[in-house]
C-alpha cells in the first residue's frame, strides 16, 4: 500500500471495520453476534413503512417500585415516562441489578432509534433508596463493549467510584461486576457510563440516583418528580443517535422524551411538590423554566440548601454535570407551561441550512419552482410557528419540528417541554385529567370593537389579516392540511 492511499478518512474506516470486527468475534458467554445484530437494524429510507420495525422497549410508560407489604420511609419518586429499578433486601442489604444493554427507544410518536441504554430503557431507570442503606449493585454488560458506571456526586470508596483504568477494570461484554458501599448521604445524584463516555452516555447510558434523608427534617412532598435532561443529534429518517456530533444537537429531551411525548406533570390544589433536575447533557446548560409559578431551590448535587439561603426562582439554570431540587406549593390551577428557555431546545430535529427569508416577498415563488421541483415550498418567509399545523408529511421515522395540537391553537414549541396540570381533583387512577376550562372572565380572547372604542385604543389602518385556507388535496407535500394565506390589508 502506498503513503497516498493511505488518508486519514481512510485510515479511520479500516480502523473501524478492525475495530468492529474484533468486537463481534470477542469470546464470551453471551452470543455477541446477535447481540450486534440486534443492536445493528438499518435506517429505513424515505417512503418505508415502519411494520416491519421493531417496537420500542423504552416505550414512555411511567413505573414506579413499592414493594408490597412494605411501608417506606418516603414517598416514592416518580419519573415520568421512565421507571424505577427494582430492589429486593438480602441479609439486610438492598440489592439492585442494572443491565446495560441495547435498547429500543421511542423518543416522541414517530421517532424510535437504536440506543444503548440500561433495564430496558433509556434512560437507564432511576435508583431509589435511603440515606444509610447497604446497597449492593450487580451490573451486567449486553452490550458489544466494554462498560462500566460511576456513581456521580456518590460519597463512596475510591474502588466503587467507576472509572474505567482509574479505579476499576472495564466490564467487558458478558461479565457481570458488583459494586457495594453505604450511602453516606441524601439528595439527587445522577449515574452513567464512564468508559467511552462520549459514545455510551451520547446513546443513552444515564440515569439518576435518588437518595431519601434517614431522619427528615421537612414534611414529605405530596408529589416528588424527577427530570433528567439531556440533547442528542438524530438526523432525519436515521436510526441511531450520532455518538460523535459535539456541538450541532437536534433532539432535546426531559427523560428521554421529547414534547408532544413528554407526560404532563400532575398536582392537586394545595399539595406540596418536588421536582429534582439532572443534566446529563453532552454539551449544553439549560435554563429550565416554569409558568405561574415561582419556586425555591432547595438542593444542589451538593447537598441540602439551608433555609436562610434558599432563594425564589421562576427559572432554574442547569449546568451540565449538575442537579437541583426546587419546591413550591400549587396554589394556581391551570396548565402550567415548563420548558427550557433556550430557544432551540424546545425544537425538534430544527432545519436551519437554509437562508434567512424573513420579510422577503415570496408571492408566486413556489408556484414557479414547482416547475422544476414538484411538491416545493418555500417557507420561513413569515416564521415557523405555521408548520406545525399545516399537514405536511413529514420523513419516516422523524418528528415535526415544533409542538402538537393544543387546545385553542397548534402548540409551537416542542423539544424540552411539558405542562404542569394543577386541577382541584384529579382522576383516581392518575391519567391526564385533559385541557385546564379557564373559568367566565379569566381567558384571552379576541379584543371586542366595542372594547376598544371604550378604552380609547386606535389601531394601524395597515394591520394584515390572515385566514387558514384547506391545502389542495393533491399537493404532494401538504396533502389535506392547512396553509397560511395573507389576505389584503
């Protein structure tokens, strides 16, 4: 082989093909080829269908563990459209087994990838236990690597932190590793991969780590979430996240789902509610912010926030690599916005490599462009925020940029978003109680002429009207949607 042919586009491919094929053919007790297989489905082209795809096991359904029998000493976490890991007690020390394996993950109806995640779900289900237990954690390895977990923000012997080459042997595929130690502390703490990190914890391997006080200090919530953040580059109509993107991120999610597949948060008047924040993030801080509602921050991934320096906030900033618990009474039914404040996060699979058309007279442009291009169109002269709501086909196995139908107007936002629902009764059995009925007198609404006149209020004689028109059955890209038509002025 000569030095030119020798590129490093090149180099790195047959490194690659090497790399994969000595991870296919390592000896183990598990059945690693089909293991790989498994973890290995193609990405289907445009026009697919999707019967033949294999369903989700990390499906968005919420779980909780309480054992039967039993009466906890606290009021058991929930993380919604996630689940706890389950734990049984042997000779007095609480056991869990935590299996990291391939997973199939919905992330919103419509958009399923091949992620590595942990139990069965990404991400990984969360640990639930109290202050001064013995926990004992079995780890086995499904996947085609080798893994192992650090215990972040954990207080525990240097052995037991798990890093791999630094303080223990990487876990490699079919072993199965023990990890034991006492927890010294209480708070929110988080977990994941830290072998390979950039590509395990990018395709899902995280999850948080809650810990009880032994003795509280303060009554216990009436409602305890918990919301692991985190951002991932899965292109259009692909069926895996991009483990090496480092800074272009198209997919934003509170526990690995993103809005319209986050579940709404749920409150009765009066309760007192909790809710931990992780940020496992790759690379992006996010600024988690809540509607109607001012809170305190209580807790960091630190510990416990004495009450004289608890400050209120209606916006949380989340470094990435960080935790923090905020309270509030919820005493304001409605629904209740809660979202990440930068703009981007609460999009979904965004497009932005193309020209900034905003105010440009686009009138008759698409009309001749379809000559050349059938089912063309052009967009983003007036903004993004129609898209939604105009019935256009989106690829397979993909998202629509922004939001789902809400209850007056399409939702325009969508990403790194869901609602808080605070309702005076909520059904028994814990389902979405619906849309918030705003009582006479307390809903926005068209402002009537009459009202106007009264309060003085003069209007710009060129104001535009605009009117939702039926798309044409026919057209290829719309089909029987909605368009946006400016009308006169």
């Amino acid at each position: 082989m000569n030095s030119s042919s020798l590129n490093r586009r090149g180099f790195f491919a047959r490194a690659g093909a090497v790399a994969g094929g000595a991870v296919f053919l390592t000896e183990g007790s598990l059945p690693l080829a089909r293991l790989r297989a498994a973890d290995s489905y193609p990405s289907p082209a445009y026009g697919a269908t999707s019967a033949a795809e294999p369903k989700p096991t990390s499906d968005g359904s919420t779980k909780i563990f309480a054992p039967e029998g039993m009466t906890l000493p606290y009021r058991p976490v929930v993380t919604l459209n996630n689940a706890t890991l389950p734990w049984k007690i042997v000779d007095g020390v609480k056991v869990f087994h935590l299996i990291a394996e391939p997973v199939v993950h919905e992330f919103a109806p419509g958009l399923i990838s091949n992620c590595w995640g942990y139990s069965g779900r990404v991400h990984g289900p969360t640990f639930e236990a109290v202050e001064g237990d013995r926990v004992r954690i079995y780890v086995t390895n499904r996947l085609p690597a080798p893994t192992t977990v650090h215990w972040h923000g954990l207080l525990l012997p240097s052995g037991m932190d798990g890093v791999g080459g630094v303080s223990q042997k990487a876990i490699q595929p079919g072993e199965t590793f023990k990890y034991e130690f006492t927890l010294r502390q209480h708070g929110t703490y988080m977990y994941h991969s830290h072998h390979d990190e950039m590509t395990q914890m990018q395709l899902g391997m995280m999850g948080m780590f809650i810990i009880h006080p032994k003795s509280p200090a303060q009554p216990l919530p009436d409602r305890d979430y918990a919301m692991m953040l985190s951002e991932w580059k899965i292109e259009v109509g692909a069926r895996r996240p991009d483990p090496n993107e480092m800074t272009d991120f198209n997919v934003f999610t509170m526990n690995g789902r993103s809005f319209p597949g986050t579940a709404p948060m749920l409150a009765k008047l009066g309760e007192r509610v909790r809710i931990r924040v992780g940020n496992l993030s790759t690379m992006s801080h996010h600024a988690i912010h809540l509607h109607g509602y001012n809170f305190k921050v209580v807790a960091t991934d630190g510990g416990d926030i004495p009450e004289a320096g608890q400050w209120p906030e209606t916006t949380v900033f989340m470094p990435t690599g960080a935790t923090r618990t905020v309270e509030f009474v919820a005493d304001a039914p409605g629904d209740w916005v809660i979202h990440c404040h930068m703009l981007h996060h609460v999009m979904t699979q965004m497009g932005h490599k193309f020209g900034n058309l905003i105010g440009i007279n686009t009138d008759g442009l698409t009309r001749k462009i379809r000559k050349l291009i059938p089912g063309y169109m052009v967009m983003g002269q007036d903004g993004m925020g129609e898209m939604g709501d105009m019935g256009m086909k989106v690829p397979p196995n993909s998202t629509p940029m922004v939001g789902a139908p809400g209850q007056y107007d399409y939702i325009t936002m969508g990403g790194m978003f869901t609602i808080l629902k605070v309702r005076e009764e909520l059904p028994a059995d814990g389902s979405d109680p619906g849309w918030y009925q705003s009582p006479p007198g307390t809903l926005a609404s068209l402002a009537p002429v009459e009202d106007l006149k009264r309060d003085g209020i003069e209007l710009p004689k060129d104001l535009p009207t605009a009117s939702l028109t039926p798309g044409k059955a026919s057209d290829p890209v719309c089909g029987p949607g909605t368009s946006l038509t400016k009308v006169g002025s």
